[in-house]
DNA sequence: CCCAGCACGC
DNA sequence: GACGTACGTGCTGGGT
C-alpha cells in the first residue's frame, strides 16, 4: 500500500543503532553471539541448529518518512490499528538526558517506519505533535523493547505513552529470569535473526564513538526500522508463549503496570544536598590524608592502600602480623573487613587501614560521585530501575545504585542525610516489618511462627524464648541476637558451619541451635525440603503470585553447586514473593496519588521500602494511603505490617 | 578491557 | 578436606 514513502529501501547502507538497545544490553547481562552459526542446549550436546537470517536475506519494506503529508498519511494508518511496535532514536542511553534523534513504527511485520526528529527543540515538538494521537491512544496496544526508556524520553517531549504496555524484554524475563533479555539475543533465539549490530553505524564504544546525530536519516533508518519491525516480531512468539506457561497474569497484571511507575519515580528522581556532601568531602578527605600519613609511618613505607594485594603484602609479609594468613583462590593474601577485625589487636596498622578504607569507600561511591550525577535541568538525581536483571523479581537500581545507600556506618548516614524530599516537602519512609518471615510462616502455615506474628511479638525475641525455652521477657541480648541470626539463615538455607560462624559459637553448639530451630518450627523444616523436592521435579520454583525461578543445578552431582541451588530453592520463593508483593502496593499507591490527585511524589524502592516527598497538605491522606496499600497488596496468613517514620532527609524518616 | 577483591544495601 | 546464608552495583588495582 505504502508505495507513495518513496519505497525507501536496501540501499545497502550500513546500519545503526539505538541508545534504547545499548541502554538494554547494558541493563542485562552480557552481550551475545554476533556468529554466524549459533548453538542451543540439547542434553549435554551442544548442536548446530541453523544459519542466521539477517535483513539481507529477508524480504521486508522500510520506509525514511520525512515529510509532513507523508506523516498523516501514517498516522491515519496507525490510527486505525489496536496494537503498535514502537522505538526512539536518541543522543544518549540515560533517557534523562537524551534528545530524540527519530522515530520508528511497526504494525505489520517486516514493514516498518522511521521519522526523523529535527535537533532544535521547537521543530522536534512539531513533528511529536503529529504522533500524539498515535501515542496518546489508550485504544492501542503500546509494544516495545525496554518501553520505559521510550516512555520516558517520549515524556520528556511533553507525549504520555497511553494504552496497555507490552516490554518484549520483560516478556522474556518472565519466561526466563535466568537469561539475557537484549534484543538482538531475543532476535536470534525467537527468530533465528541476526540484527543490524550498533557498532557498525556509530563505531565500537569508545572515544571515537559517534552519537545517532551525527548520522543523515538515510543512514539510520533501516537499521532503527529494523528494531520495531524485530520487536514486533518478539510480540508475536512470546505473547502466545507467557499463556502457554501460565505467566501471561503476572506479566499483565504486575509487570506491565509498573513500568509507568517506575518511570514516573525516575523522572521525578531524589533531591540531594549537595551543600552538605561538599562539607563532608572535605571533612572525610582531610581525615583520610591523616590516617594515610601514619599507615606509612606504621608500615615502615609508603604503599597503595587500596590496594589489596600491597595491604596484604605489608601485614602478612613484611610486618608478619600473622603465623598463616588465609589467602584468596589466586594466592593473594586476604585482607577484608572480617579478618582484618580479628586482628585489630596485633597491631597498630590495621585499624587504621580499615579507617582508611571508610573514608576512601564513602567518598569514591557516594560522597564525591552522587553531586556529580545531578542532572542540570532537574536539580534531581534520576536512577534507574532495573525490571529484568534480578534472577527473583526484586528491582536493581543503577546509574547510580539508589539502593546501597550507607545507614549503619556512623559516617556513611552523613551520606543518607543528604538525600532530602522536594523544596518545601517533608520525606516519608515506609517500610514492611518483617516481611520475608511473614512470607515464610505464610508458605509453610507454621503454627508457631504463625502465632508468634498474630499475637505482634518481636519475632526474634519469640524465636529466642521458644528455642531457649524460657518466657519472652526473660530472653537476654544474645539470645536475640542468636535468634535472629537464625532466622535470617533460615530464609538463605543456612548449614550448621555458616550458622556457626555468624554467631561465633561452636558448631556443635550452633547444630543444636538449629536443632532446637526446626522443633520449635516443625512445618518450616518440612516446607524448606518440599521446596527443593518441588524445584527437583519442575526444575523451578514459584512465587505466591507464580514468578518462577529455574534452577538446573538442582540435580547436578557436584555437592557444592546442588547445595547452591538448594539454598536457591528456598530463598528464591521467599524473597521473589517480597517483591511480588511491593510490585503490587507499588501500582496501587500510584494509582490511587492520581486518582485522588495528590501531588507528592514516590521516589526510591528499595526492595521492602517505599520513599516519598511529601506535600505538607497531604502529610495525613499519604501516610494512611501508603500504609493501607502496603498492608493489603497480599492477604496471607499473618497480618502484613508497614512500619514509617517521617523527617527533613531520608536518614530522619526511616 | 576484564577480572579479583572489597564494600555498600536488603 | 573443601565448602561454608540469598540478591544486587560500583570502585580500585592490576594484569592483559
């Protein structure tokens, strides 16, 4: 039909590539086959299955649209479909920060569109205006691959991206959390497809790597059209294969909705006071050069102290602090936190290094790096959250890491205390109580873990009280804290020797504490065998919500790798149903913040933690609204508790 | 450019 | 005798 674009067609131009798919092969695990010929699993055989089809070998019409007849025209047409593949062309991977450089479009396979957006803004804003129709139709089916990124460079343009969401990546993570998730993998594995590679329009990554608009049109758009068209492609074998397998309601129902979510918590991003870190960088820097100075005095000389291999060398061969100090697989000698703690007492030094990398820690990761990361036009710092990465179902956060932010270290809370709500906004924190051992008393109907969470006691008191045998208000610290280091390895899979060592007790010891753990929780024990008796025979294990977790390892004859993937079976259920359940009251508390148009904000998950800026106006209606859908995203068999705090930066809140 | 070692969070 | 609690991201050094 489409004759009239001009049949813009193989003109053999070399292609390109989109900052989306760098943005998803960075976002996943590494980067694929770029062969030939490529291999599949087949028992313990690898075999040849086929040669890969590429652009060249496939019939298919792309079209460079760039004129504004020509645009309605397409319009019309989109107009009148209910499903949509769509990609952006842009200047860099943060959506944050990037500019539209084009536009691709596919409805039909193998025929796709790609519009050029012009680099002045105002012009760029004429052209998005012809497609808001398109993209502001809720009628029509929005399909993408990692559609959060589009959706939020589309949003920086003043376009909501409308309609039911289909992520071809997180299609396949919720087949298989446990692979890659890049297109040009997808491609090959679903379409036997061998893509156009980026590296072969904007050169290999690198100083001399050009950006998307440094290409002319004609040079980008098959390789651009080619992404929706392969995306499209993806849609078709993998919306049949989530049903097939029974993922179709936790992919529609949870992943798809939170994806707007996510991107609408990352565009808000976090406000940090960067006045405060400015201090402490001084402070922590000045402090630094000090504990520098007299490790060298100490040492005898001067030496790299971030650098474990001289730290090792200098304590264990030249100051011989030590008769035989453990050494790592490669022969280095070990130097982490935990040994050098049990040697603080044979010398002076050691302090001081674990002092020294403190400082060196908190200023080279967060301190010195987080101003750095404040985007200009915001004033916010904007992550970004990772919905396929996580072999569970929690979120990542990267670029930066929102979600490793110190709270323990007396220092490292200056870092926490520069995170601050919105210019005239107070910082809500909500976090659930305890909710992995809910989840655990919920799956495995334990009595008596059960009880202990109706009744609202301090689990690990109650833990303590039970397995020690003696009342509740007679549980000294130790017992607690033993307890609770027990409870914790129970949801890791734990062995009698790791128990041991975290509660630096004899293993004897630790065997009966473990002991007297399973007869206090009888059906606990029963539901840690039945889930890897269930991971044996499915070869995965599930979720409350059906989020499945595959382990093959789960049969292997080597001990060490089977126990991992035991230990696997027990946590991934565990803590994948965690996250199921934040997913959920994540969509709800947004849902409900615009349907009842408040104007505070959800800015940081970090994993069983929900963080607001808050309008002062909204204090009340926010924190009932928070707490009631935290409290009902699961009905389980223990109430499910979200404690809060409130304050003038995160540190105060939580 | 990649890996090892280390350290921050849950 | 080795192994030794889950899941992540990021920094630095040091080898290539």
């Amino acid at each position: 039909m489409m004759d009239l674009f001009g049949g813009g067609d193989m003109t053999g131009i070399h292609p390109s590539a989109s900052a989306t798919e760098i943005n998803n092969s960075l976002n996943n695990r590494e980067n694929s086959a770029s062969e030939n010929l490529f291999f599949v699993e087949n028992g313990s055989e690898t075999q040849e299955k086929s040669i890969l089809t590429s652009l060249k070998s496939i019939s298919h019409q792309y079209y460079l649209v760039e004129n504004e007849e020509e645009i309605l025209k397409l319009r019309e047409k989109f107009l009148s479909e209910n499903l949509i593949s769509l990609d952006t062309e842009t200047t860099s991977t943060e959506p944050m920060s990037a500019e539209l450089v084009g536009l691709s479009f596919s409805t039909t396979e193998h025929e796709a569109y790609y519009v050029p957006v012009p680099a002045e803004r105002s012009d760029a804003l004429k052209i998005l205006e012809l497609f808001r129709p398109v993209y502001e139709n809720p009628q029509i089916l929005k399909i993408g691959q990692n559609i959060k990124y589009d959706l939020t460079v589309l949003a920086n343009y003043g376009i909501e991206l409308k309609g039911t969401l289909f992520d071809t990546m997180i299609a396949h993570y919720v087949l298989h959390p446990e692979l890659r998730h890049n297109m040009d993998y997808l491609a090959e594995i679903y379409l036997n497809y061998q893509t156009i590679h980026i590296d072969e329009l904007i050169g290999a990554k690198g100083k001399n790597q050009r950006s998307m608009r440094d290409l002319a049109p004609s040079e980008v758009y098959e390789y651009a059209a080619e992404d929706a068209d392969i995306t499209l492609q993806l849609y078709h074998k993998l919306l049949p294969e989530l049903e097939k397998e029974g993922l179709y309601t936790l992919f529609h129902d949870i992943e798809m909705p939170l994806v707007p979510v996510l991107a609408r918590m990352e565009m808000n991003g976090v406000c940090l006071d960067t006045d405060s870190l400015r201090q402490t960088s001084e402070e922590f820097t000045q402090k630094m050069q000090e504990i520098e100075q007299e490790i060298y005095e100490l040492a005898g000389e001067p030496f790299n102290i971030s650098s474990p291999k001289q730290v090792g060398d200098i304590l264990f061969g030249k100051l011989k602090i030590v008769d035989k100090p453990k050494k790592t697989k490669t022969g280095q000698y070990v130097t982490n936190e935990e040994v050098l703690q049990n040697l603080k007492g044979r010398h002076a030094i050691v302090e001081k290094i674990l002092d020294y990398r403190g400082y060196k820690k908190l200023l080279g990761t967060y301190v010195d790096a987080l101003p750095l990361l404040v985007n200009p036009r915001t004033g916010h710092i904007h992550t970004s959250y990772n919905q396929a990465v996580t072999t569970t179902g929690r979120l990542s956060s990267s670029n930066p890491n929102l979600q490793n932010i110190p709270i323990r270290d007396e220092n490292g809370k200056e870092v926490r205390k520069a995170f601050i709500p919105d210019a005239g906004c107070e910082f809500f924190s909500a976090d659930y109580s305890q909710i992995e051992l809910r989840i655990m008393a919920h799956l495995s109907q334990d009595p008596n873990m059960i009880e202990a969470f109706v009744e609202g006691h301090d689990i690990h008191r109650a833990t303590a009280a039970k397995v020690y045998k003696i009342p509740l208000d007679e549980v000294t610290s130790t017992q607690r804290r033993n307890a609770k280091t027990a409870n914790f390895g129970i949801i890791y899979g734990i062995s009698a020797f790791g128990l041991a060592e975290r509660m630096q007790v004899s293993r004897t010891e630790a065997k009966e504490l473990i002991d007297e753990y399973f007869l206090t929780y009888p059906h606990v024990k029963e539901y840690m065998d039945r889930s890897v008796a269930q991971a044996r025979e499915r070869g995965y294990t599930e979720t409350v919500f059906g989020r499945r977790c595959y382990l093959p390892d789960i049969n292997s004859h080597n001990a060490t790798v089977r126990g991992y993937a035991e230990r696997n079976a027990i946590n991934a259920p565990i803590q994948g149903s965690a996250a199921d359940i934040i997913k959920v009251a994540m969509i709800r508390i947004d849902q409900r913040m615009r349907a009842e148009n408040l104007h505070s904000k959800m800015i940081l998950q970090v994993h069983d933690e929900l963080n607001f800026s808050v309008v002062p106006e909204e204090h009340d209606r926010l924190q009932q609204l928070v707490i009631e859908e935290m409290q009902a995203a699961y009905q389980m068999a223990v109430p499910l508790i979200a404690d809060c705090g409130w304050g003038t930066n995160w540190l105060e809140a939580h």
